[in-house]
C-alpha cells in the first residue's frame, strides 16, 4: 500500500512539473512577444514621420516654418526635405520607394491619351492636320503648319482675283526663290520658334551635316516641339549624328509619344513587345490608333488576331480610328488632294 501511495505522489509531482514548466513556457513566450512590440515600437517610432506627413522633413523630422521651407522630392513628390543634406542622407531609405512611384507618375503621363497628335490643328480651318506631312506645309515666314486645303483655296483666291501670293497665314508675300525662302528661316530660328529650329535640323540632315542637325533638334526639343523630340530618337537609336544609346533613344520617344507623336508611341510599343511586355504594348497601340495611326491599328489587328487583345477593345480603337481620320477630312481639303 505505501509502494502505492508513493507511486501515486510521484506522478502528482511529476504532473505539477509539467503543468509548472508549460506555464513558465507560456510566460517567457508573452514576454518575449511583449518585449519584441515595445521593442520595434520604439525603433519605428524614432525614425521621422514626415514621410506621411508634408509639414515635416523626411529625414530630420524638422517641421516647416516661416524661416524652414520644405522642398519636395522632384522625382515621386512623396516626401519633403528642408534641405540637400537631408535628402542625401535620407536616400538610401527613401530610393526604392521613390523610383516605384516615379515610375508610376511616369506611366500615368506617358499612357494619358493625347488630345490631337503632334501636329495640331490648321490656323485657318481649325480642322486637325493629317499625320501624312504631304497634307500638309509649314511657312516659312511664320512658321504655321497649314493644311493643304486652306493654301489651295488661298492660292485659287489669288490667281481668279490676280494678286500677289501671299502666305494664306500672316499675309508676308511668298518667297520667289529658295534665298528667299531660307532667309525666312533663319529669321524665324533667329527667333526661337521650335517649329523653324526642327525644320532647319531636317535641312542639315539632308545636307549630310548630322551633327548640326542633332543640334538643332535638341533646340527645338528643349522648347517642346515633339516632332524634334522623334528625330532625336531616331539619330539615338541608329547612331546617326551622335553615339548610338537606347536609353536615350527610349527617351526621347517618350517625350514624343507624350507630345501626341502617333509614329514614337509605334516604336515604344515594338521594344515593348520585344521585351514580352505585351500589355503596355497593346496600350500604346490602343493610343495611336485613336490618333489614326495606321501602324498601330494594323498591330492590334494582329494582336487580335493571336487572341492577345478583346474583341471590344479593338472594335473600340476601330472606331476611334475611323473618328481620328474622318476629323481630318474636309471637301476643300479633298479638292485639293485631286487637283494638286
């Protein structure tokens, strides 16, 4: 009976082991997990909160005032900083969040439909110019792209009541020679018009001077004129005039193709599709298309085909197609397509 007695005390005791060793398990868990919260609370806590917060430098925390303006991050516009040390010190804390939303802020420009493309509108009819540049001329004089329709009735006005031909625009007489002509623009590259800087670029191209022409083109760029914007993606990507660079050369179509350039956003979209990004791809023909750009509606015609675009999306940019070319159409524009 005491061997009994005994065995059943020892199993008592070695239960209230157990139950005592869980419990101080438990314990040492809680306070682990208690010690950890306080623990990264305090650490994150410590660091600035003025990544969420405009009134306060990313990197110091100081708050902005009267005598400390605060300056954004121009690349994601996310965070402030009251100074350049702040920010160089808060770079490698802040660069990958800032290039993911750079890169977004980007593609929210470069995916933004155009609301014409490149060329714009007649000055005369208002009605917006053919992507085909036969269509279409840029006087010299003034620097107006002008639809070939305007300057037929103009020179159709002039011939019936026998005047002087004078540009349909700013009324300047019309160069009798090609003198005349280039010394119209150079009084207009003279003047800093992006349209005469690219046209003379095109100039010096033919001439063979590719340097001058680059140039030129980075001129007119830097003024905004998209169609220099495409030409200096073209030299970057074939090497002409400058070392051949595609980051460059990716660039300058950007701009473009954000300045309403039909033909770059075509050229953006086959590096795309290279590069197995078909889905930005199909957004850039998508885009192009809806300018009229014949190009891009061929590749989504294509894409359709492989079953890479809906149905509806490409009836949609059909449609928008259609539109973008039918608005460039006009019974004197087409008189003048059959008798010129």
């Amino acid at each position: 009976r005491n061997k009994k007695e005994a065995n059943s005390n020892s199993k008592k005791i070695m239960m209230l082991s157990i139950f005592e060793l869980v419990s101080l398990c438990l314990t040492l868990y809680i306070l682990k997990k208690q010690y950890y919260y306080y623990y990264y609370s305090v650490e994150v806590s410590s660091e600035p909160e003025a990544i969420n917060d405009d009134t306060c430098c990313a990197s110091c925390g100081i708050a902005a005032n009267d005598d400390i303006k605060l300056k954004k991050c121009n690349a994601c516009h996310l965070v402030k900083y009251c100074g350049v040390k702040c920010q160089r010190e808060h770079r490698s804390k802040h660069k990958r969040e800032c290039k993911k939303r750079a890169a977004e802020l980007r593609d929210e420009i470069l995916f933004k439909q155009p609301e014409s493309n490149h060329h714009g509108e007649c000055p005369i009819c208002c009605l917006p110019l053919a992507l085909d540049a036969k269509k279409s001329a840029m006087m010299t004089c003034c620097s107006k792209t002008i639809c070939n329709g305007c300057d037929y009735a103009n020179s159709t006005r002039e011939i019936e009541e026998n005047l002087g031909q004078k540009c349909p625009f700013c009324r300047h007489p019309t160069p009798k020679n090609q003198e005349e002509t280039v010394k119209n623009l150079m009084r207009r590259v003279e003047a800093n018009d992006p349209n005469a800087l690219r046209q003379l670029g095109n100039r010096r191209l033919k001439e063979g001077n590719h340097e001058s022409a680059v140039e030129y083109w980075i001129n007119a760029a830097e003024l905004g004129d998209a169609g220099a914007h495409y030409h200096l993606h073209v030299a970057y990507r074939d090497g002409v005039g400058v070392e051949k660079d595609m980051k460059k050369a990716i660039y300058y179509a950007e701009q473009a193709a954000i300045g309403g350039n039909p033909e770059a956003r075509y050229n953006l979209a086959y590096e795309e599709s290279g590069n197995h990004r078909i889905e930005r791809a199909v957004k850039h023909w998508v885009i192009g298309a809806t300018l009229g750009c014949d190009n891009s509606l061929e590749a989504l015609r294509n894409s359709y085909t492989l079953g890479l675009v809906q149905k509806e999306d490409f009836a949609a940019a059909l449609r928008a197609h259609k539109a973008a070319v039918d608005a460039t159409k006009s019974p004197q524009r087409e008189e003048a397509e059959a008798k010129w």
